[in-house]
C-alpha cells in the first residue's frame, strides 16, 4: 500500500508539474512516471537496507539465495525505472525500440514473483523495517499486487487504449 501511495503521489506531483509548466501530459504518461518514480525509489532502498529491511521479509526456503535475490530484484526496478523514464528521443538516438513496452512487462513478472515475500511476511506475522503498520497492513500488501501490476502495465502501454499496444508519449 505504501508502494501504491508512492506511485499515486509521484504521478499526482508530474501531472500538476506539467499543468504548471504548461506541458500538460496524459494520464498515462503521469502514471508512467509514478511507476518509475517508484521503482527507483524502491530499487535503490533495495541495496541501502537490503539486510535490514528486505531480508527479514524473505521465506526461509530462500536460503543463501535471500541476498543475491534482494539484489537481483533491486536491480531489476532500477532496471525498470529507467526503462519506463527514459524517452522515446534516447532509445531512437541508440537505435532502440522503444524499451517501455518490454520494462512493464518485466516488472510485471518481477512483482508477480516478490509477492511470495510479502505473503511470507503476512503469513510469519513478522513486520517489515520502515513500515511500521499494525498487521492488517501486510495481510493487504499482497492482495494490492495485482492492482500495482495492472497500473505499471498501463502505464507502459502494456494494455493497450483503443487498440493500441505500446506508447508514442
């Protein structure tokens, strides 16, 4: 949820930005830039508290793994921020495909996967650094996943607006 915040304030703060500059931008753009605010917010947090914040979170079956994972999927948002933010001028100067389609989906996955440590944490009763909730709060966390998912698919033109796969803005 308090992901979900995150992307909901940094998109509300691009989209006044632009109606103050007077370059207004769409809804999805907004959106866009929420979701990618976010993920580099969280892919950084990923490596600043990976042992205080996030290892806690993971299941015991993870092992040795735990850390690699943490660091994996911490630079797989930081990956992805950059892919949702970055404009379609930079990818055509490199000679790229717009790369925001091929971002959403891979945080797509990348959050359908995270949702087993936060499932773990509802389940285990523990809590999570930094979120100090009652633990309603982390029985609600997985159940908001699919609704995060479908906005950065959105956001990234994943799913499509009147027909229309992937995003020109």
């Amino acid at each position: 949820m308090s992901f979900l915040l995150l992307m909901c304030m940094i998109g509300l703060v691009s989209w006044a930005t632009s109606r103050l500059l007077r370059r207004e931008i769409c809804l999805r753009a907004a959106m866009r830039f929420g979701a990618g605010g976010a993920f580099l917010f969280t892919g950084v947090d990923h490596f600043l508290n990976d042992e205080i914040r996030y290892l806690p979170m993971m299941p015991a079956f993870f092992g040795d793994w735990a850390l690699p994972l943490i660091w994996l999927t911490g630079a797989a948002e930081l990956l992805g921020a950059a892919g949702l933010l970055l404009p379609v001028a930079f990818y055509r100067r490199l000679g790229l495909p717009d790369l925001r389609y091929w971002a959403g989906v891979g945080l797509g996955l990348m959050l359908s996967l995270v949702v087993v440590a936060n499932v773990n944490v509802a389940v285990t009763g523990s809590g999570v650094e930094g979120l100090p909730f009652g633990q309603w709060y982390y029985w609600v966390r997985p159940l908001l996943q699919p609704l995060i998912i479908l906005w950065v698919f959105y956001a990234a033109g994943v799913i499509p607006v009147r027909g229309r796969v992937g995003i020109a803005s």
